[in-house]
C-alpha cells in the first residue's frame, strides 16, 4: 500500500472547504442601506420626512435580510421593519408612525 505524505492530505482537504456561504447575494452593509433608503421612501409618501440612518447593517435571518430601526422626529416616532430577499428584492416594507403628544400642553 502507498502512502500519502501528510502535507497533500492536509492541501486537499483545506482545497475542498468552503467558507460558510449564508445564501445572501448582498452584504449586510448593502441590504441595511437598501433598507434604510426602502423604510425613508415609505415615510416620505406617507408624512413627507426621510427619518431614518444607517445605525446598523441589516441581519441574514431564515433565508432573508430583517432590518428594524425606531427613530424620534419632534413628537413623531417612526418605527421602520423591513424584509428582503436574499438578492435584495423587497418583501415587506412595515412602518408605524406614533405620536407622543398626550395633550394638555404646547406640542
């Protein structure tokens, strides 16, 4: 029987793995952007602001990108969630507006 010296085993085992692959044809940089500019769109039809930052990139979850952020705007708070495809398309764009004033004073 002939013998593999040690050092090609160790090569062509490290030649056939792959780094772990998440299926996302974006970055999270990418998708947390797109995102961000998906939520601002919304919120500018509905209330004529652009409230949203780029805070933090979104998150792979389940097969698809999740991006959540809360921002305040005087009285207004505005809460954005927003799901895409792995290559970016929009699935949900979810946006809720609340108003913090509880009257009885100057808003």
């Amino acid at each position: 029987m002939k013998r593999i010296p040690a050092g090609i085993l160790f090569v062509s085992i490290l030649t056939g793995c792959e780094t772990s692959h998440t299926g996302a044809d974006l970055t999270p940089d990418q998708a947390g952007a797109l995102a961000m500019q998906l939520a601002n769109d919304k919120a500018q039809q509905l209330v004529h602001q652009r409230p949203f930052q780029m805070n933090h990139p979104a998150e792979f979850e389940n097969g698809h990108w999740i991006w959540d952020e809360t921002m305040g705007v005087k009285r207004l708070d505005f809460e954005a969630r927003v799901e895409l495809a792995p290559d970016g398309s929009t699935n949900k764009v979810d946006l809720r507006m609340l108003d913090n004033f509880e009257g009885g004073g100057v808003p």
